[in-house]
C-alpha cells in the first residue's frame, strides 16, 4: 500500500488496515496465530498464482 501511495494513487482507506479483505470477503477478526503461514489469504492458492501471472504477462511484465 505505501508503494501505492508512493506513485499517486489513492486506495481506499479500507485496504490500509491489514484485516480486511475487500468487500465480498469476512473480515478477519485478528490476524491467524501463523500470521507467517503462506498464504495468509486462503484464497490465494495456486490457481489465484497463476492467474496473477497471466495478467501480468498480459500486461507486458514477465517474471523471472
């Protein structure tokens, strides 16, 4: 989030606070006990990867 801020955009206040999710998700209460557990977000699986790399090569960035 600071680097978004950084470059001059504007999230919403909300995405500042690390217990939130977004609007279609529960909000955690605290963050889980193995807060260095990978993925913290349960969503965040393999499939979720792959499909941020996809978007990323579709936008000309290819990670190494």
């Amino acid at each position: 989030m600071t680097e978004m801020l950084n470059r001059g955009y504007k999230p919403n206040e909300n995405w500042l606070n690390p217990l939130y999710r977004g609007n279609n998700m529960i909000p955690y209460k605290s963050l889980p006990i193995e807060a260095s557990t990978y993925p913290i977000y349960p969503e965040h699986d393999h499939n979720y990867l792959i499909e941020c790399i996809q978007n990323l090569r579709k936008k000309g960035i290819e990670i190494k």
